[in-house]
C-alpha cells in the first residue's frame, strides 16, 4: 500500500502513474489527502480481509460502522454533535475508499452518513440532532433510510405508506405501509421513514426500541444477486406509533427525502470510481502475471491494454467531475442535475469497464477468489439504485430541453 | 407453454410472433418441431422448477442427465448405439431448450453430449464406442472432459498433463497433471483426458472405478460467480494408470480436443440464444406488469421498448445464423471459424442485451427470483469459455486476413 | 472478380471463405448465384468506374437505369409487363450487388423498382400498368416516390397535400402541396404523389409531360451529406391537375404507402450489406498492403482484426436473416415488423461497422479515394431514411409489447 | 450570443445551465472568462458566417489567420515575441471556442500556434525566434509542419525524409523526402520539416521564398471527406538548400516532433468539445423546434433525451479533464501521457455522441445546412490525426503496464 508520503510525492513528480494518471492528488489538500489515507489504510487492512467471506455469506458484520465511527468516517461533513466536519471532497475520497474494497460496504455506510445522518442533520430538530448523532457518529446507534415501496420504485410520490394521528394520544402517529430494498433495515436501531399525513410526504424517526410488539418488523431479504456484503431488507409498519417529536418539523414533500438521497448519490459518485479503481488494479496484476502463447504476459495483448486504457480513462475523468462537483458542493453551487450527472455516468462507466476488465480474466472470472466479478455484480446494483440510470438521462434530457418524458 | 400444434399453427401465420419474429418455426421440419417442443416440455415443467435453489446451494443434480437420458437427449446427433441420430439442427434445438432454463444445465448435458460421447464416436475404437456409448446415453455413466490446465485456457497446446508408459505394464500408460474448470468432473465415471506422450497430445479414458487409491482425485470447485447449478471441479491425476485399450488409436495433436470443442461450441451458440430468448419474455413480463408514473406500465417507456427490440432482434438474427450452419454441418459443409463466428457472437451477444434487459428490472433486479441475474452471470461465463470472445476474434482475424495476432 | 463458376464451386468447398463466411451462397439456387454475378459484373465494371466522380460532383448519370433496365434489373419481382418475374431473394442480391458500389445508386434503382413500378404493381389499374411498367422496365420512364413532407417525415399520416375535384373539369383532381427528400424527383417522368383527397390519403401518378406550367417544379437539393451519387429533390405542386385515371382506384390511407415502402425497406436491408461488404473488402486490403512499425502490415494487429471480425460477422448474420425473410415473402409469410427487423439492424450494423473500419484508414481515410467514406456517409442516410432506426426500435417495441410509445 | 456578464453571473447562481452543467467557468479566472468570450464573440460573429460555403468549396480563407493575429489568438501561451503569454487554460478555451465553429479552422490555427511556433519557442534560436515569431503571432507569416510521410503515419521514426550536407557549400543542408497530410502547407511561408541527418531527426525551418525553383512544392490534397474549411497539402522537396541557422541547433530524435504535437494534442482535447457543444445545442434547437406525431416536440421522446443527456455529460466530462491538465501543464506536472488520455478520450466521445445527435435530425441530417454532418465529417479526422486513437490506446496501454504492444 502507498503511504501518505508517497502519495505526496507523486502527486508532484511529472512521471506518469497509473494509479493517478491525472495527477489528481495535486488537487487535494494536505488533510484531504492525509484522510483519503487513513480510510485507505483501514478499508485495505480491516474490511478487505472480511469480505470474500462476507459476500459469500451474505453477512454484514456490523461492527464495521463501530470502526468506522471510531475513525470519525461516519457523518463526516457533519458540523458537531461528534462528527468530523469535513469537506465534501474528503468525504468524496472516504466512500472512493469504502468501495474499493466493496460497494456493500460502502451503501451500508452512505445510508448511515448521508441519508439518515445528513437528513438529521439538514431537517431535525435540534433535540433530534442531540438525540441521534453522536450516537450515530459513533456507529453505536445504527440508521435505515425508508423511502422505496414494493410498487413505487422509480416513483416514490406515489408512495402509500401513511401517518395519521392517532385516534386518542395527542401528538402522535400512527405510521402503517411497507417500504423494501432497505439497506441496513434488520439491523437499524432508528428507521427514517417517509410516509404521507394528510397526503402530504413526511418524514419520521422510527426508534425500534419503542416500538410496540407486532407493529414494527424489518425482515431481511436474502439471496441477492449484488451487494451481498451489505444487508438489505424490508419495513413493515402496522400502526406503529411515533411520538411528534420524532417528526422532521417542516420538511414536505419529495424535497426532504430527495435531498438527502443527493447527498448519498454524490457518494456513490466517488465510490463507483474506487470500485473501478480497484477492478483496474486487479486486471492489472493479473494480466501482468498471466503468461498465454509462447511465454508472453496478457498484458501484451493490445485487446488486454485497450481495455485497461478504457477503464483507467474513464476513472480519471469520473475522478476529475467529482473533485470539482465536490469543490461546488463546498461552495453551494452544486445543483441536483450535477449530481445526477456524476452519479449516472460513474455508475455506468465503472459497470461498463469492470465488465470488460473481468473478460481479461478469461475462465478464471468465475472464481470468485479474483474479486472482479463481485465488483461487476455490485456495480450493477449501484446502476439501478438512487435512480436507475434511465431515470436519470431523463431527469438530465428535462433539464436540458424543459421537456418531460416521463410518459 | 405453447404446444406443438401452435407452435406449427403460428408457423404459417402471418402475423408477428415476438416469440418467433422472424418465424424461424417455418424452416424447420415436424420432427424437428417435435423435438424442440418435447425438450421445451421436459425442462420447463421438470427442471426449471429446481433450478433457484440448485443455483443457490451450488448443487447439481445429477438425476437431470438420467431423465435427459430416457428422452434420449444425450449424445443424440449419434447414430447407433442407443443414440437418436438426429440432426444437428434438432440438437441445436435441444440446447436451446435447456439453456432457456439455465446455462448450466445446458453446460452438463454439453460435456456429456458434445464433448465426451461426441468424442468418443469420433475418435473411439469400436469396442470404446460399445463400452461406452450406450450407458452414456441413458446418462447411467457420466462424463468429463479434461483439456484445460490451470496455467493454460486459451492455449492447450502448451498442456503440461503427460502419459508415460508404465515402467513395468506393458500396454498401460501413467497420467500425471491437473486439469482445471473441468465440467462435471467430480461426478463422472469416465474422464476424457488429453497429455502429451512422446511430445504429442492423446486422449486417454480414465476411469473412476479402476483408478488405484490415491492416483486420480477430482475435487470440485465452490464458490463459482456463475453457472452455479452445474458442477464444476479439478482433475487432479498422480500416475494413474489408463490401459492402451482406453487410449483413442489413431488422433493425435490438438485436432482431436478441437474437433470435440467444435460440437460444444455449436452447441454453445444456439444454447445462448434460449437464454436470452428466456432473458426477453421475462424482461416483457416484468414492463408490462410493472408500473409507475401515473399507472403506465414500463413497457410504454421508449428506453425500454428499444432493449426489447434490440434483444428480440439479435436473438432472432442469431437462431437464423445457426439453423443455417446446422443445415451446413448436416451437409459436411461447416468450418470451424463458421463456428467460432456463431460462438463469439451468439455468446456477446446474448451476454449484451441481457444485461440491458437487467436494467428493465431496476433495484428489483438484485433479488434472485426474477431469474434474470442468473442468466446475466451464466452468460458472462459462456463468453469466457470454450473460447473467450476475444480469442475467437483473432481466430477470425486470422482466418479473414491469413495472418495471425496472438502476439 | 470472382465468375459464377468459381461462386459456386466455393459454395460446396470446406475451406473458409471470408467473402461468404457462413457459404450462404449454398442456400440459393443456380439461377438466384446467376442473376447475383451478373448485377456484380455490370456494377463492378460499369458502375463502379463512374462513382467518384460522381460524388465529388453530385451527379447521376440517368443512363444507369437505362442499362439496369437492359439487363432486367429494374421492378424485377415483377411477373409480366416486360419484367423478369424472378425471386425475392435474387432482388435481394441485386439490391446488394448495386450497394457495394454506392448507396445512391441502390437508392435510384430501390425508388424506380419497389416504390413506383412495385406501387403500380400493387395498386394500379391495368391500364396503369400497361401504360407504365415496360417503359419503367426498360429505364425509359424514371419515377419517384412522392411521400416525405418537409414538416412531416417520420408521421407521413399528418401530410399537408391535399387533392381536390376540379371546380369543372369532371374526373380530375388537383394537387397542391410540396414533398421533399424525394429521390429522382428532378428527373422523375412520372411522379406517384401522396396526398388527402376528401381526408383520406389516396395515391396519385403525375406525369410531369402533361402538367401545365406553373403547376409542378421538381427542384433538386444540392449539397448533400451523402448520397451524392444519387440525385434528390422537392416535388412542388400548385394545382396541377391529374386526371382520375392517373389515381389509385382502390387503396386508401398509410396502407398504400406504407406496402411500397416494406418492399424497399427490404431491398435495403439486403443493399447495406452490400455496401458493408465492400468496406470489409477494403479495409482488409489496405491492413494488408500497409505497413507501420517494423514492416508488420496493419492486419497483424488485433485491434485491426477485431473490426474486421465484428464486421464481417455482422454482414453474415446480416445477410443469413435477409435470406430467410426473402423466402417467407415469396411464401406470402413475411410480415411488416420482419421487415422493420431487418431494415433496422442491417442499416444500424452496416453503419457501426462502417465507421469502425474506416479508423483502419487512418489520417489516409480523409481522402476520397479509399471510398470508405463515402460508404460511411452513405450508410448514415440509410439509417434515417424509410424509417429512421428510433422509429423502427418503437415499431418493434410495439409489436413486442403490445403497447405503443410514440408519444 | 451570451455576454461576458452573462457568463460571470451565471458562473455563481445554483441552476442547471446546460451550457455549462458541472459549472466549470466557476473554477475559471475572470481573465480567462474575458478570453474566452473574446473569442466566442469573434468565432461567431466573423467566421461562422463563412464555414458553410468554406466547406462545400474546400477553400480556407487565409484572412482568417491575419484575423485571429490581430486578436492576439495565434501562439497565445508564448511569452514575448509579440504573444499573448496567456495560460494553458485561456489557450485551451481559444482552441474550444475556433473548433465549436469548425474543427478545420482550429487545425489551421493549431499548426500556425501549438506546432510551429509552439515548436520554434521551444527549440528554436533567440535569432530563429526573433524572425520568425513576431510575424507568425499576427498572421502574416504562415506555418506548416512536416513530419507525416506517405509510407510512415502512425510510425514517425521510420521516415524517409533526409537532409545532407551541401558537396559544395559549407553549413548547408540539402533535404529530398515528402511528406503528406501537411495542413496549411500550400499557403505556407515557412515550413518545419523534420528529416534524417546522418540518421538522426533533426528540425529545418524550410523558407518558401528563398527555396529555388524547383526543390520545393506543395500542392494541395482536394476531396477530403473533412476538414474541409482548412487547406492540406503535401510537401515535396528535392534537394531544397537549407542553410544551417534555419536547423534546431539541440533538438534530436523524435523528442523534438512529438513535444510539439503534446501541445497540439493538447488543443485538440479542448477544440473537440467544443465541437461538440455546438452539436449538442443544434441538437436541441432541433428536437425542440421539430415537431412530429400529434405535435410533440422530438424533445419529449425518450430516445433523444438520452442522446442529449449522454452528449452533454461526456462534453462536461471533457472539458473538466481538460481543465485539470491544463492547471497542471502551467505547473509543469503535464505528463505526455495525459496528453494521450484527454486527446484520445475527447476525440472518441466528441466523436461519437456528435454522430448521436446527428440521428436527431433524421433524414434532415443529410442537408448541409444543419451544420451536424459537418462537425461529424471533422471529428472522424481528428480521431485520427495526430495519434490514432488505437494508437493513443497503446500508449496508454504501455503506461499502465510496462509492456509495449506495438507489434
């Protein structure tokens, strides 16, 4: 692994380097690349190790979030309330991190960190924000984000999960639907659920610690094509009371929950590209190892180097949109657009290249002991979640025409 | 599930059949049309129903082989020996049927068929042929094929596997290597194994049964990112001995194995194509029952209309090229590259377009139950074997240009 | 150039051939392998020679259907009135003969053949036919095909045109209205004219020597992207005045139309496989005879050999579904979206690979010479023209999904 | 046209702009704003209006160059000698705003700017310098670049061009070779040329004005599929006398040839996209002013919206990429292969998505006057000049892993 010092120095020699071929590390700041290294460090020698098994498993061990927040990784843009306060970029280079080792990892953090912290954080009151998030920055009290319904994927405005006051206690809520592909669900201790009252979209802190027998069940869903390492499940809410206090006071509508998934879309920006990043460096090794014909390496291969020159191109310049999207966000000048373009095309680039750098590993791509395929199969997963990558051409194609398409 | 009759009804109709766009039906005979309906009978009532949970748990059953057996799906372009002696168009159609289920169904029925008693009745004495033919048929004996060696996939002739004679026993060879990503291999009773004796490449038929302790293991392989509901292992030879009556006579060099992998690969380029036709009919399924955005079904969505045609299309345009080289191999008439041509394209392209129906499926797609990621993960590993696509592309350039490419 | 006798010995050989890499030419008769390598001949000896010039210049040389007309080449489907009666199939090869010179050429021939003489053939009356097809036969009477209008291309139901009785004159009509993109229009004798009589849309057969001056103009459009080899123009028509014999008797609305223009829709499917053909050709022929880096000719790279790979693939499997949806069209079974099927794919595959082949050229593709690009330019204009590929993509998808996505 | 104060306000306000969607000129100096709109407002007022006849007639307008001298545009980074002295990133905007007209135009003025004044600053003679620069920086001395021969495109170091010592007169070369594909060769008044010295490449400033009649000639290459506002020539020399204050007095190999077209290439990356900025808004003024099927604007299908999106994304991409290297080119940090990365990258998608768009226009795409199909013809070429893009594959390829694949 490359040390910070090393790191530095790369980034102003004017030699060319494959793992930066952009020299994008000249970019950063001396604490942005101080963290970027102490993620890298940790998710290299603590999670790395874990989750070949892990995924093949389909376990998620949920101490990870324990490490994670005793690194101050969890919430990290989060000013106070025990959380680190860094910039948009450093928690951009955080997820690049996380994913590189594994985008089940990572969604397990970005729901922790950007949807239901930043939500808390953007939209709670100050008693929520003292009541959950040092807790949470910690990784000791443990978030889901509800939103997605069986029927309502692509669409949640229709969603039909409602709150209606409760017909005797004051101040409270009855909440009853289902919500599904929930990551972190069987394991949270608080549960962010979207829900319409009086029709309108809110928001609410579901604490499963008070919620009352049969009203409250969170199953997991297993036997997942992707994302194995991550865990996923369903809400079933049956009438489950939540007092008022647990309710985002002023947020209507889809701008709450969008808004927070914008937050979490930005990273899987970043940490698509660490996932590819990593498929790189492994087709990389392989090729380079591989010896076919008469004793010469993969790597001679002009089909072989066409494909790594793809993939480290497409790394460089998805790396390249996200530092400077992550400098806007610093600044207030990132528009949701933005983040649906960077989300889209990160997402399917480092599909799209994945898939060609695994056919480098001919037959021996389906061992799993390789680790590419287990990055192609997430990958996917990451194309289809936080907005299919259809609905995002299409939120961009309106935003370039003034013209909607959405049948 | 369509009958016989319809299917012949439908035809020589003139209406579009999206199922049969290019009414492929009407160039095949009624026998022909028997057998594809009866094997589509078999494996969608049969084994379709094992397949979830056999992907799942990795577990091949091998009771498939002997029901393909009693239908008389095995070795079943023979002629004699128990066999069907049908031709190859029909057996084509037989591929396709299985592999509309599952890739690895189609995977163990290929090694049994194509490659081993293909062989066998290409190669064998006739008392081979006797011995083994008629067991193999009713799927009562089991066959490997064992070419490929862990560091040479794309390049056999560089085996490292040899046969020596035996120091002592006249007429008896010693196997010493290993085999890798061998089909079948922990399960079956006779093993088709190439090595070199004095230099040049033979095929030997071990035996399970005769092998002495500690000289023939065949370990299977777990943890496959694919074709998991076939069985996959090593064989791992250390001086086994194979008397001469179990070596074919007269084939030497690479001619032999290839002539074997020629078969498979037919076979492999009409079995993608019922993968995707399967690909297509659930990805319709699910845009039509699906549906969002003001109640209109996805299937109304352009971006999804265009996969749908895009798929349809590469899979009819797939199923003509391969009746025709059928036509053309009942004939004499077929030369490898036609095969390579119709391997390569059929497996890219049935591998392309499922993944872009995947994405119709959007988060959904991560759950097993829609079948869909099944297929996508099969496909990718049909592309890598038996020759990975790029292979086949300078198998191509070469025959196109007369001049070879592999480095 | 290969003769007839060397085709057909080729197509019985078991050697690969990579003019006809999957021996197409065994599935057709002795007379379709005859009329093909006559239309070669001609269009190789006497085409070919005239089309650079041609091009440069935006020149056509009327004289072609002249001497299309001489050898049988012109509405050749045709039983009767002069025409040769043959196949579809041998249309089709004859189609794609014309194609591998040029695009604008086969656009001539497609307009004279299936639009106008096909359309009259179809549609007309018996005097119609008399008085036009042995003249059209011959070449000496040149047709166009009036549909397209400048606000209505891909929706031809929305056309402005409109016919009326004449306020005196009994038994005629005038038109009024203006169609653009039509091919052959400034030199077209008779022109088959679309247009809304009493609402319905009704076709019409002006004769430009009997229109009264003022009331017709045909001027050309000039400065072409493509096709240049081809001569396009507007039909302008203000008042002209067409006497009801010169009208369609029986047919009303798209119908009409849209049967002539599935019959050049097929024609072009078969013709830009042609024209792709005649691009492989030369691509391989220039990766041959160049040499770059230590005297190795282009051909020994694979990137090179890939695209020759994909290419020539795509025209066999091109050209394999062309076939059998010629003989389903002889049988009467050949349905509209088959034929969307194949104009789509074929038009969009010929472009791709086209393009791709043309890299092979180099800083030497810009000139003229190497003709690759006037194919690439060519092929683009196929691809938006009788149904530009989106449009088929949703005619495919509506026939697939039985739901319609137009908007 | 948008203002400079347009530009500024819009650079800080938080809506989607889809002329600027990852709101790069935010990250750009008010001084590179200011250069960027000069030239904007010169390419669009003075030499849009003269492209479309330029084009069709293959002529280039040398005024043009007199013009952007005046403006300060030619050899705009170069320090002193009458030059602007202006940064990478204000150069690479002149380079987007010349190429969103015509990519022939920024040919032209890259030849005069990146390659030979580029090259004269870089190893020329303070007496070279001082001749030649000030002249050139206003136009009224023209430059060309010969490097390209016949035989030797992507493979400069196998030239066939040689310079000999005069038999007779002391410090003087005699120079015989040709070379091709030279742009601005037949107006140019001086010429780089790069030849053999006893083996060894060596740079001569070729002066047309005092070469003798006979010893040199440069006739222009007509015909061209693009580029075809800008002039190409060939340049013939036979024994042309160069005396020896007009050689690079330090510079040896292909170090000093392929430093030059680094800063070229540089220019391209940026040029292109702007390229492709203009398609994308003929794109959309066409999809949104086009209307078809009951009314719709083409903007509302889905299928041109994801044109559009996929368009715009790679062109923000594109040109945040550019601006990173750019940043690092005045630091110093550029490495050739970046170089590689960014001209490779921008040319294939400028490439790519330009003919994506051009499927908006639908059979109006073959008209000239939309201006697409011009745009598509010129990208094509820049994809292969100055490094093919398979070539550019290689380099990169050999980068990122050691190993050279060049045959």
């Amino acid at each position: 692994m490359r040390t910070a010092a090393t790191i530095v120095r790369k980034a102003h020699s004017t030699t060319f380097d494959w793992q930066d071929p952009l020299r994008l590390t000249s970019a950063l700041t001396d604490e942005e690349i101080a963290i970027s290294n102490m993620a890298r460090e940790y998710c290299q020698e603590r999670i790395l190790p874990r989750v070949l098994q892990a995924y093949r498993d389909e376990y998620y061990d949920r101490d990870i979030l324990i490490e994670m927040g005793e690194l101050g990784l969890l919430g990290a843009t989060i000013n106070g309330h025990g959380c680190a306060g860094v910039g948009n970029v450093a928690a951009g280079l955080i997820s690049r991190e996380v994913e590189r080792v594994d985008s089940g990892y990572r969604s397990g953090m970005s729901v922790q960190s950007s949807l239901v912290m930043g939500g808390i954080d953007e939209f709670g009151t100050q008693e929520q924000k003292e009541r959950f998030l040092p807790g949470m920055a910690k990784g000791k009290i443990l978030g889901a984000f509800g939103l997605t319904e069986p029927n309502h994927g692509s669409d949640p405005g229709s969603m039909e999960t409602v709150a209606r006051p409760h017909p005797t206690k004051k101040g409270v809520c009855l909440l009853s639907g289902s919500k599904t592909w929930i990551t972190n669900s069987p394991i949270a201790d608080v549960l962010m659920v979207w829900a319409k009252l009086e029709g309108r979209i809110r928001g609410f802190l579901v604490e499963r610690a008070t919620a009352a027998p049969g009203t409250l069940s969170t199953p997991a869903i297993k036997d997942k094509n992707g994302l194995r390492a991550s865990i996923t499940g369903m809400i079933m809410l049956d009438g489950v009371e939540v007092p008022e206090e647990n309710m985002f006071p002023d947020i209507e509508g889809l701008r709450g929950p969008f808004s927070c998934l914008n937050n979490a879309r930005y990273g899987i920006a970043w940490g698509t590209m660490g996932a590819l990043e990593d498929c790189i460096a492994r087709a990389r090794t392989y090729a380079l190892e591989r010896r076919q014909f008469k004793g010469n390496p993969l790597a001679k291969y002009q089909l072989v180097q066409k494909k790594l020159a793809d993939a480290t191109t497409d790394a460089a310049f998805g790396l390249a949109a996200c530092l400077h999207v992550g400098r806007l966000k610093d600044k207030g000048l990132c528009t949701p657009e933005m983040i649906s373009m960077i989300k889209r095309q990160n997402c399917d680039r480092a599909l799209v290249n994945a898939r060609n750098l695994q056919e480098i590993f001919g037959g021996n791509a389906v061992s799993d002991e390789y680790g590419i395929g287990r990055h192609v199969a997430n990958l996917f997963v990451t194309q289809t979640y936080e907005g299919q990558s259809d609905i995002h051409s299409l939120i961009l194609g309106r935003a370039i025409t003034g013209v909607q398409a959405f049948c």
